[in-house]
C-alpha cells in the first residue's frame, strides 16, 4: 500500500470504519477521524493517538494525503467536498479495507445474517491456531474487547457487508457465506439485484481459492452452480453437503453436534460443542470451522476455540438484571434475525416471560417487510415498539410507515404489545410494567436502542 503519512477517517465512530483507523494506527501511519458523535471506540483511538474532531468541517482534513469515508457519508459532507476541492484522495471504507487485505491472505465473511460472529469465530480459532491474524470485524468481540485485531501474521479475516456491493472491493483468497435473503433493497431494489452481487463475491474470490457456504441455503446453491475456480465447499444439514452437521444437541438452548466430512474429506469428523445460545450458532461454528480445516488448523484446536468462544457484543448478549430479570441486547434488525433471536431466547431461558423492546431500523426495511417484520415481532410475548431509527432513508419514504402502524397491525393479531413515540420514558414503562422475576428482557435494534438499554447499568 502507498506509504501514506497522514490519514483522516470521515465517521471514525462507526464499527468498520475505526476498525482500519486501528489497524493504521498499528501500522505506523498517522491519523485522524470526526464524526458526529464521540464514543468508546473513538475513545480507544485517542488513546492510541488519533487526533479527534467531533462534527464535520473543512479545516478537519488540514495536512491529510488520504480520505477514508465510511458508505454512511454523503457527497455533501463539508470534508469531503473540501477533499475533492483539494485533489485529497477520497476512498469509502471498503476499498481501503481490500487495500490493507491485499497485502495479506485475504478471508471474507459475507451473508445477510450471521456474518460477525462468523468472523468473530474465525478470528478466535485462527489467534488459538497460532496463525497471529489480522482481524476487522462488525461487531465487539468480547475475547478481544474489540472491533479488530493487529496481527504479524499472513491471513486477514475482515467481515465483508454487501451494501452498496462494498464487499466487492475486498481482496480475497477464501471466503465464507452463511445465508443469502433479501436486504439493502433501498439500493438493490430487487431480489435479483442483490443475488447478481453474491455471484460476483463468489467469482471474484481467487481462482484458487475456497468459498465455503452454507449448502442448504436455496439462493447460494443457484448463485454457485457452473462454477468450476474457486472451489465452492458445501456445509450443512442436507446429505448431499461436503461436511454435513449431525445430531445437534441441545442442552438449554446451547448445541453440540457433529460435523462429518464427505467424499475428498472424509477423514475429518468433528464433535463439536459451543458455549452461546442458538441453534442458528451451528451453522456459523460449523462454517469458521470447516474453513479454518482447509487453512491447516488442528482439530483439536477448532473444537477447543469454539467450546470457549463466550460470543460478540449485541449479539444475545446480557447486559445486566432488572428486578431479577435478565437482560439481553441483540443487534438483530431483519424479520428473520428477530425471529431466530426469539426463538432462541425463548430455548434458553424456558422459563421466563419474554419481554422484546424493539427499535426498527430504517423507514425503507420496515416498509419493505412490514408483514415479515408482524409475524416475527409477534412470537414475543409482549412487545415494546419504539419509533424508528432513521438511516439512510429519503423523504419519500419517511410518510409511509411508522412504528404506530406495526403497532396497530400487531393489536388486530391479539398481541400484547404497547408503543412509546418517546424513548426517554422507557424505563418508567417498564418499572410499572414488570413486578416479578419471572421475565426476560430483550432490547432489539441496530439504532440507539443498544446505548439506550445501557444507560441504565452505567
């Protein structure tokens, strides 16, 4: 990569983008970030010596040779047009990510759910393997208290999001899949858009590389069919898979199982064990898994990483009690991650009432799968709607659906469900609303939700 000496990073707050701010701190370059808002993972990086700016103005970029931005920042933002004025390059996230990728093996874990704690297991069992990865994940991992690893190794494992096709700027010798369904449609549109992008994740990955997939997802199967370079590995329930998952277990909602390879990989079997509630954890283990098998890892190893992993943040992650009540925060903002996320609550803590705070996260997703999002907020017991968080979303959008309307379509099912237009009286509403111990409390949502349920244990 160019021996950049100065670097400022345009929404330095975000889970990405500090993310590469980190490692280029470790690499020795200079640099610095403004966003909006100031956090803890700004906070680790003016530890490290990033010079910070909170808000975006001209003068920020004084002295930088590169212009790092996260998707979320628009063509508008002063530094930004400041940087073209200037002749400063501008680059989005994505593609300074492939550059730092490009000097290394690359590894991307792509999929429209799953994908961090994916990345957050690969990265787990590649550190317990020795291999001393480069690592830049989606989400905290709770081994590392962060978002990325600095690594002196040869591999770099990076979460790779399909927004905007960012994932196609990432340099790649393996990569993984978990599951492809509609998302993003605010830029993809269509279905078939966003399959076509898949496709070119898969083709583009080195043409002697692996892609391992989840193999009983319909949509990837079509995506990999004629494909002969790279070698695309099949994983999962289906008989006809190259490693196939036998005899889950659960023991309250915690699996064990087997995952047993075919043909060319008949020699590995593999008796497996997690330590994190949810049968959707098998498939993700067992994908870090077999591709961490077709790097050289030691099945010992693998089998040992996983039985520790203790999983990401945001991820059914417990936060704190309320009344003797559990409290978990999930990132979970797609029908289907809700529903996944319930059900396993539900296997987990059997016992206990769930109660689900939910934050929608965009006009544009709740728009598009207002019924999907109906059906899967309804397995809840009860149900606390918030407004939505607003992201991305043009005007247009923001008249057609609001949370009152989920709402009331949830009342028409018999679901108990309330609305607060106003977070700030959430805790109120729950004091009044829980007076016992025989309930469990899950906050939902990829907006502010997350800090807000926080704000109450600090």
């Amino acid at each position: 990569m160019k021996n950049y000496k100065k670097i400022h990073f345009i929404g330095v707050s975000g889970i990405g983008v500090s993310g590469v701010a980190y490692l280029s701190i470790m690499m020795g370059f200079k640099i610095t970030g403004s966003s909006i808002e100031r956090n803890e993972l700004v906070e680790r990086l003016v530890d490290l010596g990033m010079r910070y700016f909170e808000g975006h103005r001209e003068d920020n970029i004084d002295g930088a040779e590169l212009i790092v931005r996260s998707a979320a920042v628009s063509d508008e933002n002063p530094e930004v047009v400041a940087a073209k004025k200037r002749g400063i390059p501008v680059i989005l996230y994505s593609e300074y990510l492939g550059m730092l990728m490009a000097d290394k093996i690359g590894i991307a874990v792509a999929g429209t759910h799953g994908k961090t704690t994916t990345t957050s297991m690969l990265a787990n069992i590649l550190y317990d393997g020795g291999v001393n990865p480069t690592v830049v994940c989606g989400g905290i991992i709770s081994r590392f208290a962060s978002n990325a690893l600095y690594g002196k190794g040869e591999y770099f494992v990076a979460e790779a999001c399909e927004y905007r096709e960012s994932f196609l700027n990432l340099k790649k010798k393996y990569a993984v899949i978990t599951n492809v369904e509609p998302e993003h449609l605010d830029y993809y549109k269509n279905s078939e858009n966003l399959l076509l992008s898949f496709r070119k994740f898969i083709l583009q990955t080195d043409k002697d590389g692996v892609v391992v997939v989840n193999g009983d997802d319909e949509n990837i199967l079509n995506l990999s069919r004629n494909v002969e370079q790279p070698n695309v590995v099949r994983v999962g329930y289906n008989s006809k898979n190259d490693f196939i998952i036998e005899e889950p277990v659960s023991r309250g909602g915690v699996y064990s199982y087997r995952l047993v390879g075919r043909k060319k990989y008949s020699s590995y079997t593999l008796g497996l064990e997690l330590n994190i509630p949810g049968k959707f954890n098998i498939l993700n283990s067992s994908l870090a898994a077999v591709l961490s098998i077709l790097i050289g890892i030691e099945a010992d190893v693998i089998k040992k990483s996983l039985a520790n992993y203790t999983g990401t943040m945001r991820r059914i992650e417990r936060i704190g009690d309320f009344k003797r009540n559990p409290v978990f925060s999930d990132y979970g903002h797609h029908p289907t991650e809700i529903r996944a996320t319930i059900e396993a609550i539900k296997e987990y803590l059997p016992d206990r009432k769930v109660v689900l705070i939910f934050q929608p996260h965009q006009y544009s997703r709740t728009l598009f799968f207002f019924d999907e999002f109906v059906n899967s907020l309804s397995l809840a017991p009860v149900v606390v709607l918030t407004e939505i968080y607003r992201q991305r979303d043009p005007d247009d959008i923001i008249g057609k659906v609001n949370s009152r309307k989920l709402y009331e379509a949830m009342r028409k099912r018999g679901v108990d469900v309330y609305y607060l237009d106003d977070m700030s009286g959430l805790w109120n509403f729950l004091d009044d609303k829980i007076n016992d111990d025989g309930y469990v409390l899950l906050f939902m949502g990829a907006g502010s939700i997350d800090e807000y349920a926080r704000s109450y244990f600090k």
